[in-house]
C-alpha cells in the first residue's frame, strides 16, 4: 500500500469538502444566524490540511486494489472529522462525540440524530447537516472522480470500494465518465425534487433541506417532527415517489432516460423492490386497522405508504410515531430495515440483490438435495451469476451477521436495554435512522453513553462502505505490503 499516494488523495478530498463547506453562508446571511465566519474557519482549516497533504506527499501514478480500500477509509474518516467542525465551532454541538456521530450520520446518509431539539439549531448549520447527506448519497468519491481529472488514476478501484452491491453497472469504458453520468442524474433529480417540493408550498429553505435528504434516502429535516411537519398529502406523496426513485439503481435511471423504457421492469431485483414495497404496505395498513390504529382505510394506507418507502429505501423520514403500531407492524418494519433497496441506489442495508441471489442459492440447495444428479446454476436476469460472485454474497451475509451481533453485544453491555440496542445497531449498520424504543421515531440517540454512540458510528461506516472496505483494513495482512509515505521534497 503506497501511504504517501493515500494521503495525497486524501488532502484532495479535504480541499474539494471544503469547497462545500463555504455553501452554508448564503443561508448564514440571510437568516442572519451569526455563522459566517465559522464556515469560513471550517473551509479555511479543510482548506490548509488538504493543502498541506497534497504539497507534503507524492501522488501516485497508478492505485492497486490496497490503496483504494485505504483511500476510500481515509476519505470518509477525513471528511467526517472535517464535517465536525461546523458543529463543534458553532458551539451547537460541544461534544466532539456528539459531533462526531451527527457528521458521521450525515455522511453516510443515515439519519440518525443526537439532537433533542432539531429547530434550535441556526438554519445554515440545518442546511450543512442536509448538504452532508446529499454529498454522501452518491459518494464522496464517485463525485470525486466526477469532477477532479486529478483522481482519476485508479479510478476503478475507488469505485468499486465504495459503490453500493455486489456488483456495480460501468456505463462507459472511462470510470470517470461513469461518475459523471451517475452524478448528472443525481443532480437533476435533486432539481427536479426541489421545484415539485416547492410547488406544495415550501419554500426554498425547506425545499432544498428536504430534497438533499430525500434523493440520497437519508432522512434529516430541520423540523422536530419531520415530514409530519407539513402534514400535506402532496408533500408526502412527492417524497414517496423520489424516495423510492432513490432507492433504485442509479444505472437504471440513466438507462430509461435514454429512452430504454422497460429497463426497471427487465430487472429481477426491481420487480423483487417493488413486489416487497406493495405488499409490505398492504400488510401493514391491513395489521394497523385490524388492531384499530387508524380508524379509516385511507389513512392507514396512507400512513403505511410512506413509512414502508421511507424504512426499505433507509431513508427514516417519519410522518408517525411507529413505535406505537402492534408488534407485527413493528417487526415488518425491522424485516425491511434488514432488506433494504436495490444495489446501485442511494440507500444502505444489506440490498435486495442479495436476498435475491440467496434465495435463489438456497432454491439451488433444495434441488440438489431433491435430484443430486442435476447440475443447476443460478441466474439474474437471464445471465448466469459467476461462483465469485454467489461467494461473497454469501460471505457478506456472514460478515454482516457478525459486526451486527458483536456490536449488539457491546452497546447492550453498556446498559442499554435489548431493544434499543439491538435496533439501534440495525438503524446505523443498516444507514436507516430511527430504530424501537428509545431510538425510535420521536426519540434520538443523545442519551446513550459516548462508547455506544462511537460502536454506532462505526457501524454507520461500515454499513455505507459495504462492510468489507471497512472491515479488510482490520485485518493485520493488509497492513504487511504497507509503505512509508513519501514525502515530496524528501528523497527516498
């Protein structure tokens, strides 16, 4: 692993996150909320570290497949710690833990929020919270790669160690190129979601807070109670249709955009999205009116509509304290913080390509065990699946089961009780947001104790990175072939 080449990429991505950084102080001005200089401060000091990293060490012309795992860790740590800043600088939030969790949910799209009292919050540290979920929706690095020709040495490594699914679609021969298309139709969507938004009514503020939360199915509103907030039918309905947009392949979109119209419906893994958001939401409305929670049919589908979109594409807008649903409603919703969308979207969790592809291995299983002469093969979308690929399907659903159980374990040996700890290790693992009880929907993380909420970061990294980018760093082999940075104005 080239150390020096890491860091170099790494002081890029600073100077790039610090761009962002100064887009808060329009907001600052106009509401005149005080922060001006402290975005400043916080693009000034992104602005030197990066700096300093890019003149200290030497770039790298070429990236092996280490030094994109590295990269890509460095990048997430390094833009979470910088997105700290505005937090802790503000004095809005003074704890560097606390900071730290709110920038990490940001980035990783998550949701999940220390806050008690969102809306005390000044309104440009409210936008920067929301811009951390969009910049981190389609990845730091795939914009990255997008906009910075200077990162596109071993681009293909970065791309694959941060894009979402067990396989990720190459639109083009150039990775770059790719980048920029996925990032083109993530940008457009946001503008068209913004102009919808505020159609219903909302103003620019809260149309652009919302848009930048909804399309990379994050789930930050700078209102207490969230979407709950604006108790319209057009508002919910709108953000039901751009939060399962997000939860699709963004490969997809840009497929059907050049006019290749039954793209979705060709696709196994959509007709799987769709079928399980259908009849989750009839499940749902159907367990709900059955144990009188809603007293007409109308609202009960409307309210299971949105929420069963907003827990499968991980998004955790709320429009309802689901906590207070029967077990059975509750359960399916955790069943479904578990599946996720689809490979290739803005959502996290463990992917419904995966279930798929599991499914349809444990099918291959039974049949063998039914006709042991047969030789079967497992198929998506007419194509045969490679045995690499069924492996580390397979391998992920182990490794997942693992973090998800040894960080359980901790956060309950803190004195958090079962079914807090337990889903909130499933929101964060899983980037989702709320979770049962004391993290539900109406609650925060704010009360648990700071080694519980740095587990829960962890897990939130790791859920956004598909845990084995994260996890291989762990490992003391990959640290073996590591070598010394290499300074610019020091001979080796």
């Amino acid at each position: 692993m080239h150390s020096g080449g890491v860091l170099n990429i790494l002081g890029k991505l600073l100077l790039l996150v610090s761009i962002f950084l100064l887009t808060p102080i329009p907001f600052s001005i106009y509401y005149d909320d005080g922060l001006t200089e402290t975005f400043l401060h916080c693009a000034a000091i992104g602005g030197v570290a990066g700096g300093l990293l890019i003149l200290l060490f030497r770039p790298i012309k070429e990236l092996n497949l280490r030094d994109g795992f590295a990269v890509v860790v460095a990048c997430w740590l390094g833009t979470a710690l910088l997105g700290t800043l505005p937090y802790l600088l503000s004095g809005q939030v003074p704890s560097f833990i606390d900071a730290l969790f709110e920038s990490m949910s940001g980035f990783t799209t998550t949701g999940s929020t220390i806050l008690t009292d969102i809306e005390a919050l000044a309104p440009s540290l409210l936008y920067w919270r929301a811009a951390t979920q969009w910049l981190g929706g389609m990845g730091i690095i795939v914009l990255s790669l997008a906009i910075l020709p200077l990162l596109g040495v071993g681009g293909m490594q970065l791309f694959q160690a941060e894009m979402t699914g067990p396989t990720n679609d190459r639109l083009t021969p150039r990775i770059q190129d790719t980048a920029r298309i996925l990032w083109n139709v993530y940008l457009w969507l946001t503008v068209l979601l913004i102009v919808l938004l505020m159609v219903g009514g909302l103003n620019f503020f809260d149309a652009i807070t919302h848009a930048f939360s909804t399309i990379s199915t994050a789930g930050f509103s700078p209102y207490n109670a969230s979407i709950a907030h604006f108790n319209s039918f057009y508002i919910e309905m709108v953000i039901i249709v751009f939060m399962f947009i997000g939860g699709i392949n963004f490969a997809m979109h840009h497929h059907v955009l050049r006019g290749k119209l039954f793209t979705y419906w060709q696709s196994e893994e959509f007709r799987l999205y769709l079928g399980l958001s259908i009849g989750a939401i009839a499940l749902i409305t159907a367990l709900n009116l059955h144990a009188a929670a809603y007293e007409t049919i109308g609202a009960a589908l409307r309210i299971a509509s949105f929420q069963v979109v907003a827990i499968l594409t991980t998004t955790g807008f709320t429009v309802t304290d689901f906590t207070l649903w029967p077990s059975a409603s509750q359960l399916l919703l955790v069943g479904l913080m578990l599946i996720g969308a689809m490979a290739g979207s803005t959502s996290g969790s463990i992917k419904t390509v995966r279930f798929l592809l599991f499914f349809k291995h444990v099918r291959l299983q039974l049949r063998s065990l039914i006709h042991p002469q047969t030789v079967g093969v497992i198929k998506l979308d007419g194509t045969m699946v490679p045995r690499e690929v069924m492996t580390a399907v397979l391998g992920f659903f182990a490794l997942y089961f693992m973090i998800f159980l040894v960080a359980t374990l901790v956060v309950t040996a803190l004195g958090v009780d079962m079914i807090t700890g337990t889903t909130a290790v499933i929101a964060t693992l899983n980037n989702i947001g709320p979770g049962l009880h004391l993290v539900g929907p109406t609650h925060g993380f704010a009360d648990l104790p700071d080694l519980a909420k740095l587990v829960l970061s962890f897990c939130m990294l790791a859920g956004r990175l598909e845990l084995y980018t994260l996890i291989v760093l762990l490992t003391p082999g990959f640290w073996k072939t590591a070598r010394r940075p290499q300074w610019r104005f020091i001979k080796p």
